[in-house]
C-alpha cells in the first residue's frame, strides 16, 4: 500500500497532467486509507495553481485547463461525500453563493475554492460566472446563504464586487449576508474600502476566512 505522501503526490502528478484516470485511482486509494479528505484537497488545489501557470505561459490551453478543473470538481465531491459520510461537516455548517462577477468569464480560481469549500462542510450554491449583482444577491437570498463568495478577474469587473455590498445595504439586508471578496486585481485594501466582510488571497485562506464569518 502507498504511503500518504505518495498517494498526495500521485494525485498531484496525476492532475497537473490531466490524467482523470490516474487522478481518480489516487482520490479513491486515499478515500479508501481512511486520511483526511481536506489534507488531498490542498495538494489537488496546488496541482491546480500548477495548471494555471501552464496556461499562463501557454503550454496548456483553455480545454485542458476546463478538464482539469472538470477533475477537480469530481474529486472534490467525491472527497465531500466521505466526509459527510463521516459527519464531518457539522463543524463548520453553512451556506455560500458564489461566483465570478458579472463581465467576468475566467472561473479556474472559482472552481477550486467552489471545491475547498465543499470538502470543508460548506454547503456550496456555484452561479458560475458572469453573474449580474442582483443575481448574486437574490441566490443569497432564496438559499438563506452565510456568505456571498465574489470572484474577479479583471480590474474593469472589480467594481462589481463593490456593488453587491451597496446592494445589500440598499435592500435593507446587509446584516443578513456577509461578503467574502478574492481574485487576482482584488486587494485587502479594495476589500475594505468596498465594505467587504473578507478578502482571501487564494483557496486556502478563503475556507479558512470562511470559518470565521460563520463563527461570528
């Protein structure tokens, strides 16, 4: 039987590369181990970061990302499965809309803290991308969700982000959803001004900044 730190690797190799099957056979070796499902997601969404910087410099291209982040998703529910089989996620219960702002079509970081989140306890509501304010916001509604998880890519749709928050407020119910803020042009400092709850710089720190909006 392979150790934890060769089944994390396996899984890592297996997805920086696109392979679904290898990355299949490594989530299920690790399900079957009985290791901790959050520990494979860290190690898959760093395979992923990886991915991303293929396609920055242009050694992948936009299919073989999309099929990667296709395997991310299935692996991550798939690991979700395990830990609510397990009664895991009674710990950190709650609800998250999110999605990549409106005028914005790149979803690769999205997908990966829609999947960290998931494996975390979360229950996920994904509105995919290029998703209008008031669309965002009526999900948080109609889903009672905690947090409203807000993604951009590009400085030009970044104001967006901004404008949920104003939307909240204008409809009376900002105390009812707090606001999580991330991607690329976004800052702690534009977070702050935009009247966000919490900024996350990348998957990791957003599960984590997660937990503490549900806390509070």
């Amino acid at each position: 039987m392979s150790s934890e730190n060769e089944i994390l690797q396996k899984a890592y190799d297996a997805l920086v590369a696109i392979d679904e099957d290898g990355t299949a056979e490594a989530v299920k070796e690790w399900i079957d181990a009985n290791l901790d499902p959050v520990t494979l997601l860290n190690k898959l969404a760093d395979a992923m970061t990886e991915v991303g910087k293929k396609f920055e410099t242009m050694e992948y291209y936009l299919p073989q990302v999309m099929i990667a982040a296709d395997i991310m998703d299935s692996s991550s529910t798939a690991l979700s499965e395990k830990m609510a089989a397990a009664g895991e996620t009674s710990a950190t219960k709650g609800t998250v809309v999110i999605g990549t702002i409106e005028g914005d079509i790149h979803d690769l970081g999205k997908n990966i803290v829609a999947g960290m989140l998931k494996a975390s306890g979360f229950k996920v509501v994904d509105m995919g991308r290029d998703v209008p304010v008031t669309t965002m916001v009526q999900a948080a509604k109609d889903n009672n969700a905690d947090i409203i998880a807000g993604s951009a890519l590009m400085s030009t749709t970044m104001p967006y982000l901004g404008d949920v928050v104003k939307l909240l407020e204008g409809m009376g119910i900002r105390e009812n959803h707090k606001v999580m803020v991330g991607g690329a042009p976004v800052s702690q400092k534009y977070a702050d001004d935009a009247g966000a709850d919490a900024y996350a710089e990348n998957a990791h720190q957003a599960v984590e900044a997660a937990k503490k909006l549900i806390s509070k």
